[in-house]
C-alpha cells in the first residue's frame, strides 16, 4: 500500500480534494471538531500529508501530534507543511505500534480505514479506546459502503482478486472495502466506545464522533 500511495504523491493533496464528494468541506468540519485546548495531544492514523491537520493547527497551533501512516514520502511532505511543528511522525501501520495507556486527548482518522475488515477495525478501535483519556474522543470521517450487500460484494471482489493473484493476507494492499455506517459503529462501540454520534455526511462519506466516559 505504501508504494500505491508514493507513486500518487505528487497531485495527491489536489485528487483529494477536488475528485472525492464533499472533500472541500470535510476536511475543514474534521479539523473544526478537534480540541481547541492548549497543547493537547492528538493522534492522526493515517496521517497522510496533513489535509485536516493544516486546517486544525491553523486553528490550534500548539497542538501536539502524532501522526501514523505507512508512507515515508507522505510523511515527508507533512513535515514541509510544518517545519516548526514539533510533530511525532511514525512510519508504520497504527495496526502495529502500541498506542499507549490515557495519552491522547482526542484522535482522528480522514479517509484511510476503508481498507480494513470489521474484526481487524475492533481490535485496532480497542487499542485507541484505551489510549484516550476520560473525556476524549475519535473523529473518523470516512466513506462507508450504502447497504449490506454492497458490503459483501466489496469482500467477496477482494477475495477473489487475492486468490487470483496470490496474495498473502499479511500483505498491505490499496483495494477499498468499506463497512457501512452501521458495522462502523457495532466496531466501536464493541470497542468500548460509550457514546456515538454521527456529526454530518456528504453523500457516502460521514463524520463520526465516538467518545470515551
């Protein structure tokens, strides 16, 4: 997945915001729902280049964050963004780093989950649940798949393209399979999460808000 992502880079931040319904307000409504506190600290998985996160810091400079993805060039790139930001930038799968125990005061996630199965999302969302404080929360914004059976046929395509090609299934690989709305939210609140709001939608793509007690 890290190479799909290198060979897109340049143009990448434009594709984004230009090619995906309601993106030229998404990413500004994700930013405007992170904490405003003083150097509070927030996770971004899949951090990409930064698109919520430059309209975030704008806003709230002194924010302290780690950002998570699996592309070193992305990363790259965020860093330009902002040089005097002191940001923690690990290049790996958040599948893979320990997030720690009551460190992040809020998290979020924009358009970089869509990949994954339903079982691997609730232990990943049980990681991130224990790493928020009391009080904190997730915002995911992400496209989810419009019913049931538009969800199989999104897994049933993979499988059968994994087959074919011999993937492994420890392999990282771009091929979206989105769950809808409502698996999203069994996932989290199976996770832990005690309140979930859907916050707006554009289309497919929705704000999610899941907040921790």
């Amino acid at each position: 997945m890290s190479d799909f992502f290198k060979a897109r880079l340049d143009g990448y931040d434009e594709h984004m915001l230009t090619e995906i319904e309601g993106a030229a307000e998404f990413y500004t409504f994700t930013a405007a729902e992170l904490p405003t506190e003083k150097a509070c600290r927030v996770l971004d998985l899949g951090c990409g280049t930064g698109l919520e996160l430059e309209r975030y810091i704008s806003v709230n400079p002194t924010v302290q964050i780690t950002g998570i993805d699996l592309s070193a060039e992305m990363l790259d790139k965020l860093k330009k963004k902002f040089p005097d930001n002191n940001m923690n930038l690990i290049c790996s799968s958040y599948f893979d780093i320990p997030f720690g125990e009551n460190c992040f005061d809020a998290a979020v996630s924009v358009e970089s989950l869509h990949h994954f199965t339903a079982d691997a999302k609730l232990t990943l969302y049980r990681k991130l649940y224990t790493s928020l404080t009391r009080g904190g929360y997730f915002i995911l914004t992400d496209y989810f798949a419009e019913s049931e059976e538009a969800e199989r046929e999104y897994f049933e395509n993979l499988r059968r393209l994994k087959k074919e090609q011999g993937i492994d299934d420890s392999e990282f690989y771009h091929y979206d399979t989105p769950l809808t709305v409502g698996h999203e939210i069994n996932a989290l609140s199976d996770a832990g999460f005690s309140k979930i709001d859907i916050l707006h939608n554009w289309g497919a793509t929705y704000c999610v808000k899941a907040a921790v007690r």
